[in-house]
C-alpha cells in the first residue's frame, strides 16, 4: 500500500468520526499564532476539503516525519500518559502542540528511537525509546551539543529511569536566560541497568565521602541531530506587569510574566530596603473560571535573583491553552532569611547547634575516616515535599574558610527520627551530607530560610 492508499483508507476511517477530522487534517493547515487556544468543531466544504486533500498528500509523500506521525496516531496516547504528571504538558499534548520526529539509530542490537518534541521558546522536551532484543533494562545519560558548543544558560535532566524498554521516556531542558537555539546535538549514551546490591560491602562505610567520577560502561553512544520547527520555538510572550505591593511587611515588585505553552514564569523584584530575603512561595495562579495553575513539578520551579541573593523567579503550570482571559496571582506561603541574622554554628563533638530556624533540628554529628557526616530534621511541606535546609554549596570552618559541600540525602516517614516514635499526623523529612576531609570541630551552615508565614488570606495581585 502506498502514501495515497494509506491516506485514503484514512479519510475513509475519519469520515466516520468527524470530530477527528480536525485532529488529522488540521495538523496540515497552518496553526494560529494566539494566546488563547480555543478548540472548536468546524465543517469543512468540498473545495476545501480537496485542498487539504492536495495538502496532506504532499506531506504524506514528502515529509517522513509526518507521515510517520499520520501511521502512529495511537502512540500520541502513551505520549499522554508519558506527561500526565504535568498539566502543562498535558494540555500541549491535548491541544496537538507536539512536534514529531521520527529518527532511529541502530548500533550493537540496540536501537534509539527521538519520537517527538514539546517544545517552545524557552523549554525542550524529548521523548524517545530504548528498545534490544540482547538486553533487558536500558538506560541512557544524556547532553547536549548547542550551536558553538555553548551550553550556558541551559539545565536538563531526565525522570525516567527504570521506564521499560520500548516504553516512551522523556529529557526535559530549560533555557534560562536564552532561547531554545534553532538545532542541537543530543546524545543518548547507553547502558544496561544493574541490579542493586542486596547487602552492603564493608567499604560502603564511607560511601557517603566518595565524590569520584565513576563512569558507567556504555553499550553504545548515539547522536541525533534535532531542528526544531520556528512555529514551536517562537511561541511565547512576555507580559510586563510592574505592580508593587507588600507581603509580610516587606516590599516586592512583580515585574513581569513571561508566559509559555510549557510552563509562566513570574519574575518578582525586592526593594533594597527590605530586611530580609525572599527565599521561597507557595503560590498559584488563578483564571475567572476558577481554574488554578500551581508551580511546576519535577523540574525547575524558581531560579535566584541575578542581583540579590533572594529568589527572583518562579515557574508554574501554564495557562497558555486555557480559555481564562484575566489572571490573579495568589501566594499562600512566604520563606525568609534575615539579612542580619547569623549562620547556624554546629559544635560537632558535642552534637549542638546555635541559631537554627525554627523548626529544625540538628540530629547530630558522627566522625568517620573521611570526615563528618551531619544529619537535620524537619516537618515536610505539604503534598509531603521536602526542600533544602541550607545553601547546599559550602560551610565555613573555625577559621572563615570556605568548603565544599558535594553531596546530600533526604528521606522521609511519619517515625519521629529523635525518638524513634511513630506520630499520628506529623511527617517529617531527614538531611544529611557529609563534610568531606573535615575533622575539626566547629562549622558554620547558612540557613536556607529563617522564617516561614502562612497567609490566613492568599495575597492576591491581578496579573491582566
């Protein structure tokens, strides 16, 4: 069967089902470049209907991507399900924001499959497969190749270890200060996944202070070359607001909005004169239909002031393909750090701490070959999220020197971990990181936050 015989045995299957009609032919018009993304069913006559046949020919025949997409609609619901943890994401993929791909690459009885694209002018999203008949579990590191070999102003990462092979797995990268370039290098480094140790090695007793690279055996490397479609990469606006207001008695500036099909960003501004530091928001979003878009999951959600050292942006679900024309910006939840108040100051041999913020508690200090290891308490947020407890870069010695802190972990349960006592409602988180190659006796931590105030009513400030 040809291109033509595939597509008319396709129109025949959608004549069936009109409303789809819209979903398989419309990917073949030219979208409409607009802020609100509404979903309408429209008729289509005779003489249109033939143009779009003529249209969709073409790109059948001369578009492998596309007619790749066209063969494998039904994939388009694992993609779904691939996403379904982001609302933004879920609402691209419902609205058809979604570019196809189609490349694959075999090498040592492993093949890579680049799928599609969710992609904007300021955050990618790839998703792709792993699929051998020699191998069980795969998985792959990744990087990026940007024009110039430039990566500044670029972070990704992946959450999908452990996805079976041939199952869709996702790379997410933001693009901080820059925009998605128009083409990139990805390259999917892969390995098979090694089952964990049931029982510990005596040298795992300093684990904790082994920062060495350890490089994984790779099976094979792939590189794909991804150019994005400028319909995709120019999506986008920045929203200019410049409303002061108070919280907490102190005085902030929300500058602007910047609003995209993946996720918003809300950039707000302190003024000098402020006594404290902003170092945190519970906040969210609000529509005239009551809709509510909360800050994102599983990525990026706020980035430091540039001039300062509080946060200045904050990244939330988007409401690009809603039907809301007026936005409220609503914060239930403010954190705090004094400009004036002390760091913490851990005596390590007498397991004591001065200056904690309220809240957390020091668990205590326990001296190995390779340094100190330091374990805190604290009550988790809600959704039970745990968060830093302190700057995660360094801590300074007796002396004011600084070092290096290079790892931390966090755990979490409803045992009080002082007394050992389950609690009835009460859900706590523990942090630990070892100081590496320290055996003195004193340090000093920088407090993430020192404050934290609940609203009684969110703060509300109109966006448009």
């Amino acid at each position: 069967m040809n291109r033509n015989e595939e597509y008319a045995a396709l129109l025949a299957e959608l004549e069936q089902t009109p409303e789809e009609l819209e979903t398989t032919v419309g990917k073949a018009l030219k979208r409409r470049n607009t802020f609100q993304k509404k979903r309408r069913a429209f008729g289509i006559s005779c003489s249109s209907l033939a143009a779009c046949f003529v249209c969709f020919v073409l790109l059948v025949n001369l578009s492998v991507p596309f007619a790749r997409a066209c063969g494998n609609i039904p994939v388009l619901r694992e993609l779904a399900k691939v996403v379904s943890w982001s609302p933004s994401l879920s609402a691209a993929v419902e609205n058809e924001y979604v570019q196809p791909i189609g490349q694959s690459q075999t090498k040592d009885g492993i093949t890579v499959s680049v799928e599609y694209l969710i992609v904007d002018r300021k955050q990618l999203n790839i998703f792709y497969t792993l699929e051998s008949k020699e191998y069980g579990q795969l998985e792959a590191d990744s990087r990026f190749t940007l024009p110039g070999d430039d990566r500044g102003g670029c972070s990704w990462g992946s959450g999908s270890y452990g996805t079976p092979n041939g199952e869709l797995r996702a790379i997410r990268a933001d693009f901080i200060d820059r925009d998605v370039p128009d083409t990139l290098d990805l390259t999917l480094s892969v390995r098979a996944n090694e089952p964990e140790r049931e029982e510990p090695l005596e040298s795992d007793a300093d684990t904790d202070f082994d920062t060495s690279d350890r490089t994984p055996n790779y099976l094979a490397e792939f590189t794909f070359t991804l150019t994005f479609d400028p319909y995709y990469t120019a999506q986008g606006e920045v929203i200019p607001v410049n409303t002061t207001f108070t919280l907490d008695g102190q005085t902030m500036t929300l500058a602007e909005v910047e609003l995209y099909p993946t996720h918003l960003r809300v950039k707000l501004e302190d003024d000098p004169a402020n006594t404290a530091w902003l170092k945190g928001l519970e906040l969210y979003l609000e529509n005239e239909h009551g809709e509510r878009f909360y800050a994102s999951t599983n990525g990026i959600s706020a980035t430091g002031d540039p001039d300062g050292e509080g946060t200045g942006t904050f990244w939330l679900d988007s409401p690009f393909f809603s039907q809301g024309e007026y936005l409220t910006l609503c914060i239930t939840r403010a954190k705090w750090r004094e400009k004036s108040a002390p760091m913490t100051r851990l005596d390590l041999r007498k397991g004591t701490a001065e200056n904690l913020p309220e809240g957390i508690r020091f668990l205590g200090a326990e001296e190995r070959s390779g340094g100190w290891l330091v374990s805190f308490a604290a009550p988790v947020e809600a959704e039970h999220r745990m968060y830093s407890l302190f700057e995660s870069s360094f801590y300074l010695d007796e002396a004011g020197e600084a070092h290096d802190i290079m790892q931390f972990g966090s755990t979490y349960g409803i045992k009080d971990p002082v007394t050992g006592e389950w609690t009835e409602h009460d859900v706590f988180f523990t942090e630990s990181f070892p100081l590496k190659d320290y055996h003195g006796d004193t340090v000093y931590l920088e407090p993430l936050f020192d404050k934290l105030t609940e609203f009684d009513m969110p703060v509300s400030i109109p966006i448009q």
